[in-house]
C-alpha cells in the first residue's frame, strides 16, 4: 500500500484493512484527501472512491451490507467496469469465509425476520415483485420472463432465448395437448400462456404478488385464452387438486430452507404417483446463504439450495430424478442482457424511484452477473416423475431435434411398465 | 385362499402368512400335497412349487433369503415366467416395509460383516468379479462391458448399445487427444481402451479384480495400447497424480455409504478445480438397502446411493454438477438381453460351477432386471466439473447431433472465466 502523507492514522488504519480483505486484487482506493493502491504489482481494475470515513469503516466492520449501501447512497464509487470490478472481487473473495462478526449477526437476524410462512412469504414476495411492471418493463424482454433464459447459442437475441427456454420446459415436461398443469409462481404469466397456446394445455398458475396476477389475467383475456389458464392469487401451500405436470420456474429460491417439506408434499398431492415436474432454480455447489445485502434491500428470505437440499423435496415421495442441466452461463448471458437494458434505462429508473433505488439494483444485476460467471450461484433445471409415471422419455434426443412437434413427442415411448 | 383338506394346519397357518405378505398378487402355490391359490380373483401369473415345509416356514420368517436360496437349490421352483413372475411380486411388495425381525438382523449382519475398507472391499470384488472369465464371456457382449448400455432407441443390439454407452461417457465428458483420464473400477477393460483409441487420450485404470486386470492388460498389449492405458491393480483409494478427466462406471455401488467422502477427495485429488470428472452408478429414489440375499450371495457390500448421497461426495469440493441423466430403462433393456443370453448359457454354467450358482445367478439377473422395470432401482449417470474448469458445454445439444467428432467439440465453448 502507498503511504499517502495527507491520511490520517486512522484512515491508513482502516484502509490497510480493506485492502487486506480483498486479497491480491489490483484496485486503487480514492479518499477524499489521498489515493492508495493494492500492492498487487498490476494496474488497478479500478478506482474505488470512498467519500467518506463512515464509508470507509462500514466496509471494515461489515463489508457486503456497507459497501451494498454506501454504493447504492453514492457515497462509494466505482470508476471503471463495475462488472469487471466486482468479477475481480468476487474471485479474490472466493475462497474467504466471512469472518466480520457483524455481517453473521446481520445474516441470522435476516434469516429470523425474513421467515417464510404464509405471511412471511406474502411480504417478502410484496418487497420484489410487487414494484410496478412498468420498471420490469425498462429493461426485461417483451413477454417479461423474469428467469434465465436458454440460449441455443450465446449470439441469440433475449427475446428468442426466452421463448427458447419456455419451449425447452415444455420439452422436457413432454407436455401435450388436454392434459393439465399447475405452475407455482407464474411471474407475469408468460410461460403459463405459452404452454396454453403452445402445447394445448390447461393452465392453474399461482403466485402472490398482486401486481403480477392482475398483469397476467389482462394478458389471459387480450390473448383469448382466459378459459384454458386460471391465474390464481395464492400461496402455493393452498395448491389442490390433481394434474398432469406441475412446474416451478424461479420460485424455489423464495420457499425457504425450512419448508422444502411442504413444498414436496404441495407436488405430491398435485400430481401423484404417476405424474411429471420441472422445477428450475437458483442453486450452489455447497451450502452457503445468499448475499445479506441482497436479502436486506433486493430479495428478503430468498435462499439458493443446493442439489441435494433440493432432493430433500422429491425423496419423501419417492419421485425419480430424471435429468437435472446446469444453465449456469445462461444465466450470465441473460444477466448481461438484463444489465445492458437496465443501464440504458437509469435514469427513467431514478426518475420513478430514487437514484439511491437505481443504484442498488445496478448494483444487484451487476452483482448477480458476476455470481454466475465466476460460479458463486448456479442454475439448476431437474426433471422428475413420480414412480408409477406411464410414460418416461427413452433419451434426451428429442430436445434436441429440428423437427416437429409430433414428431418429436413421438419419440417418447411408453415405460416399460 | 382354497382350503384343501390334505394341507396340515401348519401348512395352512404359513401359507396364509405367505400369501397376505404378498398382497394382492395373483399366484397358485403348490406343496407336494396340495395346491393352493391366492384370492385376487384374477387367473395366476404363475405356480410357486415350494417342496419341503422348511421353504415355506423360510419364506415367513425371512422372506427374501429363504426365496432367494430355496429358489437356487431347487427347493422352490417357479412355474411360469420368472421375470412377470417377480415384477407382479416387486409390484406387491413395492409399499410394503420389510417387517422381518430377522430380515433386519440380516441386514444389519451384513452390512458389519462387507464394510469396504481396504480389505473388505478386496474380498468384496473378488467374491464377484473373480469369477472367471469364461463364465461372463457367455453372457456379456463381446467388448465384456457389465454396465447399463445406452440404447439410441430401444431395438438396437446390445453390441450396438455398449459402444454407444461408452461414446455416450467420452462425449459427455468432451475428451480430446492428448489429456489425461483417470477411472476407477474399470471392469475388463473395454472403456479405457475405447477413449484412448478413439479419443486419444492417455488413461490410468484401476481395479481391485486380479482376474479383471489381468484380462485388461493381455488386450491392451493386442491392441498396441499400453502406451496409453494403464491397467492397475489397486485400490481406488491409492489414486494419485493429476489429470484432466475421472471416470468411474458401475463402481460407486462399491464403495460402500460410509466412504463417500473418501471418494470424494480421491476425485478432487485427481482433477482439483479445474478437471471434469463422470459418475454412472445404480442408485435409488430415496434411501433404501440392496436386497440382503443379493449381498450375501451376489453383491458384497453393495449399496446403491440416492442422488442426495452421491452428491455428498461432490460437495465438499466445491464440484458443479452439470448433467444428471436417469438410465433407468437402458438398464432393463441391458438386463433383457443380458438374461436372454444367461439362460441360453445355463447348462454350461451349470457345469462350470453347479446348479445351485446356476439358478441363483438366474434369480440375481431376473430380479435386477425387475427392479429397474418398476423403478425400485435407478440409473444415474452424473457429470461434474470443478469450479474453475476453464471450459464447460454451453448446451447439451452435441451430445445427440449426427456428425463428426471434431465438429461436435467444436460446440462446446470456453467458460466465461
């Protein structure tokens, strides 16, 4: 670290701290009375200015919500790719177990406040998706799918990677024409349309936030397809009656580690012994909580399971895994979309909340792209079937063909049962 | 249940015992003095012929044993279709709780008796895959693959479907000319020659099977490649050096529940954060011991992991599972053919051993086969990577696309690292 003369003890103190931190990152820090470097040896990724001393010290008795916070108020700034900024942190942190006291004291009592019950849920639901659809709309694509979407190769556009991916669910639930379907949190409603319209399906979709079932039913009627898909405002505890196909894309991640129990069980009496599921999610290679700041200010009560937390849902009832796809780089390439759209967008975003609001999301997108690139958080699409199910796929071959439909459903063939 | 006169009242006594254990399936159970059958109203799937009181008193107090040894010694014999035979009774069976006080001693017997320690798992292997040569010869394909087959559709041959298998492995783990594999268990041989001569790769193999690795060897050196392969006779647990891919077909079933996190460090140890690695093992849908009378007559200390178990081995290190595919039914198509070919060779097996190993291993086959028809055995082929593999597939689809290996490679993208 370059002493700089103009820093007070204390500053050089807490700016030796942070540095530390952060490892062998080459990054320059700006105070307002001074500017050091890491002693990296290579040229800083970028100049991170901390305005003030209160910035400065958050950052070293709690770094992930001060530096989330500070950023967000302005008070810290990144000059350079904040992208390949946070890409170098993220790296540099990987293998650091975060050993601030404060920030695990911030994580238990989020887990405790941010429970998800019925009442949990419908709050911390309320707190993300509930901002208006006019804001999803500056920067997700046309049908707004607010879920990684499946490039078939990385150049093609949002739009088509997220009609791709709706296909590629219905693909891989081998869905076909009367059968029924329950969706747990059907978002603004786009997949649960897409299956109606594309795979002739009957549709109950169920989510809790308002603003979203009243987006989705407008869409349900302009679209004439009101008598095939029920949105339905309400918790998926409340889910009854038999289907064909339950699916769940994006939602898990807001169920909580404590009630995958029920989540199961909320499967099992939908579809039974002899029906199918998808459920798509953010996941981890090892257990480990999601971002505080992230819970604090972005997704109160979210959790990304990993594989075997999920399985804990489908043993109980004996369901058969039968293809789980890491969509991890997906997800990036989505999350690059996303934040490109976004950018364009802040000032429309300041302009209908605040610039403190405009930041922080930047910074959530950018944050989150970077997860899934460096592979802090991964995506998980498992397929599974209940153990009586009559008819299971023989290979994948067929998600995979250029061919029509029929044709490809044909490959199906019944279990040998 | 018939009341036939000529029956003793201990003869009634355990057959109605035997018959309610079996619920509702429809059998004919003949003694030598009597005939008897159940009251499922439907026409019998077959005749049971138990012969002394000693078998039937068996089949109440230790059902699964007393079936599987009265059966090779010819004490009971089955008249019909074995196979119907024993799916309709796993299809009974399937919710019933094994409520044996002697079943579960066995069990837990066993367990003590077959750990898979060093030792344990030496004698383990040798008691099944030191049988000769010769008698697998009869009945495996040509290429003595004794794993699931991949059938691209569901009448190609078994020849077919063993090569396809084992093109499956090499793709889905993207070999190229020139990098390092290493596999654990690798049966006679046939998967590592197969990747080093068609992908080019280098290959240390390892087995604790002397009659295996002495077979592997001889064709290594026939077919100019122990350049390439190396064929060790050593236990899994002594695999060191780096290299850039692990594989390990139809072993994990092997070691046993209680060394996972071994395993798991024998992998890390070999591909660190960077490698690919490959699983293909008999699993289960939830957690559930192997038949006892197949591990005390067949399988050793075999137990077949959850999806929830084997990823225990994975997590510790961080690994990111890719790709998880169920074989289930390419199991029972490979089972199908497999005991096609048994039951040909039978009176040669017979003579090579005696009829009582004959008409177990008939049982073992029949039964397998069954299991992975009604789905109380799984097929799980789990592809990893470690959380810095520099490349990964963007999408599946090469796996299943009609063109030259090159191109297919040329798929697969670096990761965004």
């Amino acid at each position: 670290m370059l002493t700089v003369p103009s820093f007070s003890f204390v500053d050089r103190y807490l700016l030796q701290k942070v540095l530390d931190a952060t490892g062998q990152m080459p990054i320059r820090v700006k105070l307002d009375n001074g500017t050091a470097e890491s002693p990296s040896g290579c040229s800083p990724i970028a100049t991170v200015h901390i305005h003030d001393r209160r910035a400065l010290a958050g950052l070293v008795v709690n770094p992930e919500i001060s530096f989330g916070d500070s950023y967000s108020e302005g008070r810290i700034e990144v000059e350079g790719n904040l992208v390949d900024f946070l890409e170098s942190l993220y790296r540099s942190l990987i293998n650091a177990e975060v050993n601030s006291w404060s920030a695990h004291l911030a994580s238990v009592w989020l887990k405790l406040m941010q429970m998800n019950g019925r009442r949990g849920s419908r709050r911390n639901i309320h707190h993300h998706y509930d901002l208006t659809t006019e804001f999803y709309k500056l920067w997700l694509d046309s049908e707004l799918v607010y879920t990684c979407a499946y490039f078939s190769s990385p150049t093609v556009s949002l739009e088509q990677a997220q009609l791709a991916k709706m296909d590629y669910v219905c693909r891989k639930l081998d869905l076909r024409p009367g059968e029924t379907v329950v969706e747990a949190g059907c978002g603004w409603g786009a997949l649960a349309l897409y299956m109606a319209k594309n795979y002739g399906v009957s549709v109950k979709a169920f989510n809790i936030s308002h603003e979203q079932i009243v987006y989705a039913r407008r869409r349900a009627r302009e679209e004439g397809l009101s008598d095939r898909v029920e949105f339905i405002e309400d918790d998926y505890r409340n889910i009854s009656g038999h289907c064909d196909a339950f699916v769940s894309v994006g939602m898990l991640e807001h169920v909580g580690r404590e009630h995958y129990k029920d989540f199961g069980r909320v499967i099992h009496n939908a579809i039974g012994a002899t029906g199918r599921g998808l459920i798509h999610f953010i996941g981890r290679n090892h257990k480990y909580p999601l971002s505080v700041w992230v819970r604090k200010r972005i997704f109160p009560g979210a959790y990304p399971p990993t594989l075997r937390e999920a399985a804990e849902m489908l043993e109980p009832h004996d369901f058969s895994v039968l293809d789980v796809e890491n969509l991890r780089l997906h997800y990036a390439k989505t999350l690059e979309h996303w934040l490109e759209r976004y950018e364009k967008s802040q000032p429309e975003v300041a302009a209908m909340f605040d610039s403190r609001f405009a930041r922080a999301w930047r910074l959530y997108l950018a944050g989150s792209l970077v997860g899934f690139k460096v592979g802090t958080l991964q995506l998980f699409q498992m397929v599974f079937a209940g153990p009586q199910c009559p008819r299971l796929p023989w290979t994948r071959a067929s998600l995979y063909a250029d061919q029509p439909q029929k044709e490809r459903r044909s490959q199906w063939t019944h279990a040998m049962s």
